[in-house]
C-alpha cells in the first residue's frame, strides 16, 4: 500500500480521523463512559476512539451499546461493550472486575448516565421520583467514582469527567430533582478534584446548555414549531449546541493539552448562562 492510499473500508464507513498532535491524543490510553448508548455518551465514545483509546461502553441497555461499539471497531478503533446499571453498587463492582480482566486498568472515567425528572413542582414530588433521579444523575457518579478512582489513585494518575448540566446553576422551576442531583454533581467533582489532586487525578465537570438530540422531536409534541424556537432565541449566539461540541471538550479534559486544569465546572452553552435564560412571562415558567 503507497503512504498516501487510505486502508481499505467498507462502503460509506469513514476511517476515524485521529488527532494530529499528540498532546490531545488518548493513544495507549483505556476510557469508561456510562450512559454510551445514544447522545452525549455515544459521541464521547466515537470521539474517545478517534483519538485513539480504548473506550469501554456502559449501558443498562446491551443492544445500544453493542451497536456503538461495533460501528466502532468497524471505523478501525477499540471498543468493548458491558452491561451495566450504575445505580447498583453491586453491579458497577462487577463491572470493574469484568473490564480489569478483559481490557485492564481504567485510565478516564466518563460519568455520564443520568436522567430528567418529572415535571412536577418540589411541593409535590413524590419519594420514589426524587431518589430516583438524584440515583440516576449523583449516586451512580460517586459509585463509579470511587470504584474506578481507587485505581487510579493507587497508580498516580488519571482523570475523571462528569457530565453536568447548565441546570445545576439556577433555580429552575418544576425541574428540582435534576438541578439538584447535578449541582451536587459540581460540588462532588470541586470536592473531589481536592483529594485526588495530590495523587495524579484530575476530575473535572461539562455543564452542557441546549445540545439537540433526535429524540427531541418526538419528546416534544411541537419543538420544531414552539420549543426550539423558544430556546434558540435564550442563546446569544443562536444555534443549538451539538453532541460532538460536548465531545470535543470531554477529549480536551481527558487529554495530556489540559494538564493544569482540575476541579472545574465547565460550561458549553453558546453564551446561555450569560444571558438572564429564565424570564418569568415565558410558557411553562421560562424551561423547555
């Protein structure tokens, strides 16, 4: 094969384009993502792979992530499927036996599983609804945290990278249960980035803003027509956010480029935070 003819891929299947400077290469290096089957956790992976480590695919759902790590291997990277529900300490424990003997040693954990709430007033809540998502989005990140952190702690090194939200940062009405489970998210990676620091470990958080997904369109009964507009127009730069643009920052975090930066709440939200995104005349008390 001449240097400048690409292997051989199957039709319509792009090579994985693999970053050219080394600093924001993964290479040699093993990532675990919850949460992989679809979204933001899906496009970690891809993006994890592009950059040429092997990514480690977590779900409660085995076909989703089983479809991911294919398209995967396919493109020429390394992936490994496991079913997993994070919540479950039990489970994440078994989870960390399987991949040690399959893969080996974890070197970036990417707690991304989690959830919305229901859309219910905090007077009103009911028990079972607020465990269940402060479970989804706060337990499940320090069960892993600590199942995968020990490792790296005893090694010297490693990173971890929380996936928040823009909601931990304001109050956001009918909505409690998820802006509190992901504000504890900021403060337990703040908290955390403290302790490990002196032993190797980074640990940073994304707080992603409006990033579109397919399934909103049928979330939704009119986002095309009344929601996205509505949000788009909260946005000082005017377009919605995309799952590969939280990606791209999670490669940053995970990569040799952001060295010095630990204990961080980053946010990615075309400037929403900027602006006052809460306005009390909007339907529905001003979130989509």
């Amino acid at each position: 094969m001449h240097s400048n003819e690409k292997p051989h891929m199957p039709p319509n299947v792009q090579p994985l384009e693999r970053p050219s400077n080394s600093r924001f290469g993964l290479a040699g290096r093993t990532a675990l993502i919850t949460g992989s089957g679809r979204g933001i956790g899906r496009a970690i992976g891809e993006a994890y792979a592009a950059a040429g480590a092997r990514v480690v695919l977590t779900s409660r759902t085995k076909s989703e992530i089983d479809a991911v790590a294919a398209a995967i291997v396919e493109r020429g990277g390394k992936a490994h499927a496991y079913e997993c529900d994070v919540t479950q300490r039990t489970s994440v424990e078994a989870l960390a036996k399987a991949v040690d003997a399959d893969v080996g040693q974890v070197d970036i954990l990417v707690n991304n599983a989690g959830g919305g709430s229901p859309i219910v007033a905090l007077l009103d809540i009911s028990d079972e609804d607020w465990d269940r998502t402060i479970a989804k989005n706060l337990k499940s990140t320090v069960i892993c945290s600590q199942t995968f952190g020990r490792g790296m702690a005893e090694r010297g090194k490693g990173v971890i990278v929380n996936i928040s939200s823009v909601m931990s940062l304001g109050p956001h009405p009918l909505r409690s249960p998820y802006a509190a489970a992901k504000a504890g998210v900021n403060a337990l990676t703040q908290t955390l980035a403290v302790e490990l620091a002196p032993r190797g470990v980074r640990v940073n958080a994304i707080a992603p803003g409006f990033i579109e997904v397919a399934r909103f369109f049928t979330q939704f009964a009119n986002y095309a027509g009344e929601v996205r507009p509505a949000r788009l127009s909260k946005i000082p730069m005017g377009e919605m956010g995309d799952v590969a643009d939280v990606a791209d920052l999670a490669t940053f975090l995970a990569s040799d480029a952001s060295r010095y930066i630990t204990g961080q709440v980053i946010r990615i939200d075309g400037g929403l935070t900027t602006n006052v995104f809460y306005k009390t005349d909007d339907p529905a008390g001003g979130w989509w």
